[in-house]
C-alpha cells in the first residue's frame, strides 16, 4: 500500500500535498508564514476538514518559528493577527476554528514566559493535533467496522482518505480498515463536481491502496442503488451540530435523499473534532460559496457560456432524519442525536 501524509512539519516549513495536481503530479510544496498557509487553505492545496485543522495549527507553529518578536506580548500579538488570517480561510469547516482556538490556548499560559517557550508550545500542540487526527481516524475505522458487511458495496462521496485528514481518513478510512481486516468491499466513487475531488482524489487513494472501487458521476447512485445493490453509504462532515444535521461537500444530501429512497443506511464519519454542539440546527451552518469558475471550467476548458451565471454552493446540509449513525472515534451516535451527540461529547471532555 502506498503511503503519504498530506500536511508535516519538516525542517522548520510547513510541507502539504499539492492536491489540485493529484492524480497526475505529486508535488509537494512548502510555506513558511501564515498567510501561504491560508492561501494554501483557501485555494485548497489542502483540503478536509480535519486537514484543514492540522494546517492551521501548524501555520501557528510557522509564525512562532519565524517571527521576529523581541518580546513574548509581541509574539502573542503576532499570533492573534495570525490566527485572524487563517480563521478567515474558509468558513465551513469547525475543524479550522477548532485548531486555532487550541493552540491559541496554549499560547495563552501564562507559564509560558519566554520567546522559546512560546514556539515550542505551538509547535508542540500542532504536532499534537497532528498525531491525534490519525489516532482518531484509525479508531473511527474500527468503530465502524461491525457495520460493513462482507462482501460489501459501498457508495462514498467526495474525499475523506489521507488527502482529507493527516493519514488515514474518516470515511475513505472506514473502506480502507474494513480492506485491511480482510472484507471484499467496492467502492463506488462519486466524482464530486465540481472539483472532482472522488475523480481525482479518492480514486488515486484506492489505487494506491489495492481498493477496489469505481468512479460513478454524481448523477448516478439512485441508479447504482436500484440496480446493482447497495449496502450503504458512508460519507465524512464539515460540521455536525447538535441536532445531527450535518454539512458536508455539496451533493452529500442528494446522497441521502437517494439512500433514504431506497432503504439503503447512510452514515456520517467524523472525528469530535467537527461536532459543533455551540449550533443547534443546520439552518445556521454557514455555506460558503466558491469562485464560478470551478463550475464554468473543467481544467483550463470551458464549458459554459460566456457570462453564465453560477451558483457555486460548495456545501449543503444533510437534515438528521437521513442520517443513519454519526461514527465518531469516541462511539456511534444514534437518534435521537441531540442525546447520542451530547453524551459522546461528554465522553471526550471526561
């Protein structure tokens, strides 16, 4: 099986795999300051909620690391302005704000009294976050692993594997723990329009994996399911709030329409990382909103007339009555998921 970290630390420089030339180039691309991390974020060279977490840990850890400040309220200052530019990144995924709040806590002790102090801590927690995250995914693959059946065909939609997270994966990771233990799983790869993450991302993962799998276009899972029989559909999150509704890449909540039609079991992956219990319900998501061309263009081709208008939603909101479990590291939460979710966070403040 192949292996590789989308985001680490090396030599001083945060390094991240250049996901807009997957599959066809790997390249790998360094950046030593907070605003390339959030350009990097925001032009999503990385992408995935938790990887978008670790990214803005680790541009806190760059500015410590290269930062000029003579003096330790200086070197807080910087990193309050930095954690506002990289906060603005992108707005859906809690991961980022979530990343950010935990090391700007450390950063706040007042026990650190010194400059050094001061970037080791950052350092230290970015790399702690890191380890953590695929900790998390290797034991949400185990958490999920009784409710795969063998053989198993499984519908997954954008990217949630090693590109996603750290390593590993949330609900790519799920397909890749059942392969290893052994299942004969299929993967059926939604191609996610319209950046093609499932096309060009989790099918290079599956190859690179030994998974079996198949690219479908978005359009395509009613059919699959109706046709040639699905055992469920396991897709990651951006958010889940405390009533279980859940946002994910765009196209996840016509994933589930068509599993709720047809009786197939929809789950959500996510570390606990990415539950929000602070948001009630998906109404108040925010949903951002990405640049036309990435619907106007496929590559450097157009294909929509000139002056189109788009509506370039890069997220939806899947309601909780279509969601069969939430898989978290911690345990599985059922409905009702204002109980299930409460409790499992219970568990990881304990």
């Amino acid at each position: 099986m192949g292996t590789f970290r989308s985001i680490e630390w090396v030599n001083g420089v945060v390094r991240m795999l250049d996901q807009r030339q997957l599959p066809h180039k790997t390249v790998y691309l360094d950046y030593t300051d907070c605003q390339s991390v959030a350009t990097a974020i925001r032009d999503m060279v990385i992408r995935g909620a938790p990887a978008i977490g670790a990214a803005a840990a680790y541009g806190l850890a760059v500015t410590a690391a290269r930062s000029s400040a003579d003096a330790v309220a200086a070197l807080r200052a910087e990193l309050e302005t930095a954690a506002d530019v990289l906060r603005a990144a992108r707005p859906t995924a809690v991961n980022l704000s979530w990343a950010i709040d935990r090391v700007m806590a450390r950063v706040a002790d007042p026990g650190l009294a010194s400059i050094g102090a001061i970037r080791t801590a950052t350092l230290e927690e970015a790399d702690t976050i890191a380890a953590e995250d695929v900790a998390a995914n290797k034991q949400i693959g185990l958490n999920a692993l009784p409710l795969i059946p063998d053989p198993a065909n499984i519908i997954h939609h954008c990217n949630t594997g090693s590109l996603a997270t750290v390593d590993y994966g949330t609900a790519l990771g799920i397909i890749r723990i059942a392969h290893e233990h052994g299942k004969k799983v299929h993967a059926y790869l939604d191609e996610t329009r319209p950046r093609l993450q499932g096309a060009r991302l989790s099918a290079w993962e599956c190859q690179q994996q030994g998974i079996p799998h198949t690219v479908i276009v978005d359009g395509a899972s009613g059919h699959l399911m109706r046709t040639v029989g699905v055992d469920l559909c396991v897709v990651g999150a951006d958010r889940v709030v405390a009533n279980g509704d859940t946002a994910n890449k765009i196209g996840t909540y016509n994933l589930a329409l068509a599993a709720h039609a047809h009786g197939v079991p929809f789950y959500v992956a996510a570390p606990t990382s990415t539950i929000d219990l602070s948001i009630s319900n998906g109404a108040a998501i925010e949903i951002e909103e990405r640049p036309a061309r990435e619907v106007t263009h496929v590559g450097e081709t157009q294909i929509t007339p000139d002056d189109t208008p788009v509506a370039n939603f890069a997220f939806d909101v899947t309601p909780a009555r279509y969601i069969t479990a939430i898989i978290t590291e911690v345990g599985i939460a059922y409905p009702p998921y204002e109980e299930s979710l409460a409790a499992l966070m219970a568990k990881v403040k304990a």
